[in-house]
C-alpha cells in the first residue's frame, strides 16, 4: 500500500502574492489615527497577510483593531476603507538581526463586506496581485 502525502488547502478563497507597494493600516475603533502599518504579503477575497514592524507591547490583537485600510502606494485611486476584519493570528517572524521593533505577520480575515467593497476587493486583487491570467 502507498502512502500519500497530501496538504488539505481549507481556505475557501485562493491567496494571490502581491504586487509591489500594498500597504494595509489598523486603526482601533473610533480612531482615524493607524497604529499599525504594515506590508501586504498575500490577499485573497477572505482576507490579507501582512509584516509589520512592532514595539514589544503594540501586537496587533492587543491593539484591539477592527477597521482595515489598503492601498497601494504606487496607484492612488486603488485602495479600500473602512473594511470590518478579525484578527486570524499574529506572530513573531524569526529575525536574525535582533533589533528592536521585531518584524510580525499577522493574518486577518474580512467581515460583513457590503456589496461595493466586495467588487472593490476584487478589483484591487485583480490590478494588485500577482494572480495568473
């Protein structure tokens, strides 16, 4: 009998990696100030992965973020407000220099996208991501 070694994908929408200059910002509730910025490193239609910079206490799920914005530094008219999120994971990312902020990759998943920003999301995956045509 051979035996398979198989990985179960249980995301229900693909990630796509990114393009350059995705830039995806936190802010707590009532807050329009960002108290995380980071780098957009993959995104699909349910969600982003990003690398942010963190001081020691300033994690994303302690910051207690449920607004996402994305952008893209290059194309002023491809970005994203006010989308309502839940934070999937956040964790430390091995950095061999050791300097302080420490790099983290956090995992977001989006909630109760309206219509508009559903097909907003789509076009930024689609002019954004490196998606195969």
């Amino acid at each position: 009998m051979t035996e398979h070694n198989h990985t179960l994908e249980l995301r229900k929408y693909e990630r796509f990696p990114p393009g350059q200059g995705g830039i995806a910002m936190f802010s707590p509730p009532d807050s329009p100030i960002p108290v995380i910025v980071g780098e957009i490193m993959d995104i699909s239609e349910g969600g982003i992965a990003f690398v942010y910079k963190a001081k020691e206490l300033e994690m994303a799920k302690e910051a207690q973020v449920s607004d996402l914005q994305m952008f893209v530094y290059k194309d002023p008219f491809l970005h994203i407000d006010h989308v309502h999120c839940k934070i999937v994971y956040d964790e430390e990312i091995d950095d061999e220099s050791g300097d302080a902020p420490r790099s983290r990759r956090c995992g977001i998943e989006f909630e109760q996208l309206s219509e508009e920003q559903l097909e907003q999301l789509r076009d930024f995956i689609e002019r954004f991501s490196m998606k195969p045509s």
